[in-house]
C-alpha cells in the first residue's frame, strides 16, 4: 500500500497508463498520481479521465504536460487546489 491507501498495483497501472514513452521519473509520477487519487477520493476512473481531458486551468490535458518537471509541478498544485476546493 502506498502512503494514500490505494493499492501499489493501481498506483503503478495508472503510471504506465500515462507515462507511454515519455520516462518521467518514477518518484516525481507517484507523487502526481497519489495526489490526484486522494483528490478524486481513490476513483483511478476518474483521476484518469481528468488527466485526458481538457482542463481550462491550465488551458491542455493535464497528460499532456506530465513531460516536463515544470508541467508535472503545475499538474500536482492545481490537483492540490482541488482538493481543498480553490478555484483559480
């Protein structure tokens, strides 16, 4: 079990998921992931679905950002505004 509670296993089926070839590091992609299952209170669905849709927030697809540290940061602290419900 990972520090959130959700299984390893759908930690690491999510990274593969929206990694493809890009080779995030591993650490900086399970933080993101984590972040974002406890934002979507543990529905890997859900977290999914956010990450292939477009968001105004940050004006793409939150995956299409995950490959640079910078896209990565700026995905994890809007996932942080959301779970504490600001809306920037």
């Amino acid at each position: 079990m990972n520090t959130n509670g959700a299984p390893e296993r759908i930690v690491n089926d999510i990274i593969e998921s929206i990694d493809g070839d890009h080779r995030m590091p591993s650490e900086s992609l399970k933080e993101l992931v984590e972040t974002g299952l406890l934002t979507f209170d543990g529905d890997a669905s859900s977290f999914v679905k956010w990450l292939h849709a477009y968001v105004p927030a940050v004006q793409n697809r939150p995956v299409d950002l995950l490959s640079s540290s910078v896209g990565r940061e700026r995905v994890i602290a809007l996932l942080a505004q959301m779970e504490f419900g600001i809306v920037g």
